[in-house]
C-alpha cells in the first residue's frame, strides 16, 4: 500500500455528513485533514495545503463543475464529489478536472480506497454510479476502452494481447486501471459495465 501521505479537505453543508467524513479521515494513518467547511466560500484553497477536496455540495452539477474548473482549478489539488445516482450529469464534472466521485452510499473502505486511488494519480467511480457514467466524458483512454470491449466480447488476456499487439502484462495493467476507474472488481462486473454503455467489440485495434 502507498503510505504517501494525503492531505485533504472536506466542503460540505451536511454537518453530519461532513463530520463523519472528518472522523474517517483522522482515523486512517494515511490520511491528513487539513480543513473543514461548511461553503466553497469559507475555503481557500491559496491557503490550504489540500490534494485532495471533498465536495459534498447539494448543487445542480453544473454549479459543481463550475466550482472544480474555477475555484478548484488547479492541477495540484485532485477533487471528490459525492453524488447522488440521479444526479446522472457525471460527465459534465469529469469534464471539469474531477477525479472522482463517490456514492453516498459507500461505506467507510470504499471512501478511503477512492481517497487512496485518487491520491495515486488515479481515478475512481463508486460501482453503483458507473452506470450513469458516459465513456465519452473522457474517463477511459482509447486503449481502455479496446481491452473493455475485448473483455465484453469473453476475450482472455492472452487473446486481447494478441489482439492488441502489446504483452499481457500490459493488458493486466490496463486491466487494474479499468477496476479502479469503474470500481468493478470482477470480470462479469466488467463486462455488466460494458454491455451498459453500448460497448461493443468494433473491430478497430491495431
């Protein structure tokens, strides 16, 4: 596990909400809070050492986006938004420089394995938002989308290294990013995932 530690900021207007998130953050040895606040407008992020920003701001996702591409903006500080499944507009916020976005369903290990993720260079999606997450926002690389769709298909790694022209090592390596990045653990969850946003092997790899 990478011990690196993480320091992070929690902006939120559900004081039980953003109270517990603190308790869970002081509780992992990796973790570091480094501000609390109730408003966007109460943070500053000139004056926070902050990498990581929680949101958890009942706004439209266009407000949200907003906030990530302005007062956010900067590639120093990897942001959290915690949505709700019918807030499905993921890809506007994607699109905006967020990293993740966690359910407020998860429990407490899925928040600090998201919080991990994230704070590796990564990107993570709670399992129960995948389905509302577009492909096209940018989530997934070319080549990650290739090895989904060949995974769909009942393709094995060896076959979709063949297929790709690459080592199959490789393909378990895009393999581990595609789980961090959908939060699908299993191969059927993969290929669920897949099947859910119309991907389809179309024979174009190289």
């Amino acid at each position: 596990m990478d011990t690196e530690l993480r320091h992070i900021a929690v902006v939120g207007d559900c004081p039980m909400m953003r109270h517990g998130l603190c308790h869970l953050i002081d509780s992992v040895e990796d973790l570091s809070l480094v501000a609390s606040c109730a408003s966007i407008s109460d943070f500053d992020i000139s004056t926070t050492p902050a990498e990581i920003v929680i949101l958890d701001l009942r706004l439209p996702m266009r407000e949200l986006a907003g906030i990530v591409s302005g007062r956010l903006g900067s590639d120093r500080c990897a942001v959290v938004v915690i949505s709700d499944p019918v807030q499905i507009d993921i890809a506007s916020i994607v699109r905006a420089g967020v990293r993740g976005c966690l359910s407020r369903r998860a429990d407490e290990s899925e928040t600090v394995a998201a919080l991990r993720v994230i704070g590796s260079g990564g990107t993570f999606v709670s399992p129960d938002l995948t389905s509302y997450l577009l492909v096209d926002a940018g989530l997934l690389t070319d080549r990650e989308r290739q090895v989904l769709e060949l995974v769909a298909k009942g393709e094995r790694d060896r076959d979709i290294a063949l297929l790709l022209g690459v080592s199959e090592n490789t393909v378990h390596s895009h393999l581990d990013r595609l789980r961090n990045k959908t939060g699908c653990r299993r191969r059927a969850d993969l290929t669920r995932f897949a099947l859910q946003q119309g991907l389809t092997y179309r024979s174009t790899v190289p």
